[in-house]
C-alpha cells in the first residue's frame, strides 16, 4: 500500500518533470533557504549575494535537467552536490586572487620598478627603431635584420651579399646611428654592435 506522501511527491515529480511552473516553484520553496544557509556556511560567510547567486543558478541548472530526475531524493541529492561543487570553484578562484594580491603587494615595489624599467626600454627601443627607418635603404634593411636577432651569415644568405659587405653596412648604419641617438639610445645599439 503507498502512502499518501509517496503519491504527492511521484505527483510532483511528474509536474515538475512536464515544466509545470507551480511545481518547480514549490521544489524551489522546498530547498532554495536550506541550500543558501549551506552555502554560506561552505563561504565561510563571505556573502549572502553569491550565495543566493550559486543556488540560483545550480536550480537553473535543475530546470533545464528536470527530466531526468525520478525522486525528490535524487534532486535533493543533486543541489547539494552542485551547490557544494560550485562553492569549492567560488573558493578556488577566491584563493588564486588572493595568491595574486598576496605576491603584488609583497612585491608591489619591485612591480613598480619593473614597470618602470619596461616603458624605458619601450621607449628605448622606439627611439632605435625610428632612427633605424631613417637610415638608408640598404642599412635600413640589414639594422632590422640584426636588431630582429639574425646573424650577418643569415642576413648574408637571405640578401646573396658577402658577411664582409653586411658587416661593413652593419659599421657605417651604427655610426650613423650613434649620431642620432641619445645615450640609452645608444646604449641599447652597442647590444648590436
């Protein structure tokens, strides 16, 4: 004999699995309070809003899964699971950013220093480049070639000049160089002397 409670709820379930609205709200007024109080405690607390924001997407995902559930217990079973689930994602990325928050103000300093030593050397490097598109033609060609990391043997294959020639028009493009550059201009140019 089955008993009035198992009725209603194979009842319910059937509604629920069919889309019916009324069914779904009462599954959610059956569940929704006791799951936000559960995640908040997994959060330790850190906020009412994500918590009701994590139950409020995994019974999204219950809606759209609606149809394969056969017991309340089996729904039961699946929001807490999935809320616990996206609460240790919500702790997860909650650490990484604590990690990175932790290592930037350890480091903030030296973060700022390194800023720092980058848009110099952008700056650096434009200033090269601008002197370099100014040179003529062939220099123009063989200095991006090197400031680029070939080597004058590669440069020599790729253009069928002699090393010599290209080492010789590598000297004049970097005397000609020195005299438009500023110091940390040249600076960086004797790395490609």
């Amino acid at each position: 004999m089955t008993s009035r409670n198992v009725i209603d709820e194979r009842a319910l379930l059937v509604k629920f699995q069919s889309g019916d609205k009324l069914a779904f709200d009462q599954i959610f007024t059956m569940f929704h309070s006791s799951l936000v109080f559960f995640a908040d405690k997994l959060l330790l607390n850190i906020g009412m809003e994500i918590s009701k924001d994590i139950v409020l997407d995994i019974f999204l995902k219950l809606h759209d899964r609606r149809e394969n559930f056969e017991t309340l217990s089996n729904i039961k079973a699946f929001l807490y699971i999935s809320v616990r689930n996206s609460c240790l994602k919500v702790i997860e990325k909650e650490k990484v950013n604590q990690q990175r928050f932790d290592l930037y103000s350890m480091n903030v300093d030296e973060f700022d220093n390194n800023v720092l030593d980058i848009i110099l050397q952008t700056e650096v490097y434009q200033e090269l480049y601008h002197a370099i598109e100014l040179l003529p033609e062939q220099y123009k060609l063989i200095m991006q070639k090197i400031v680029n990391g070939d080597t004058p043997r590669e440069i020599s294959e790729e253009l069928g000049i002699p090393v010599s020639t290209i080492n010789t028009q590598k000297s004049r493009a970097i005397s000609l160089l020195r005299k438009s550059l500023s110091g940390a201009g040249i600076a960086v140019l004797l790395i490609y002397s």
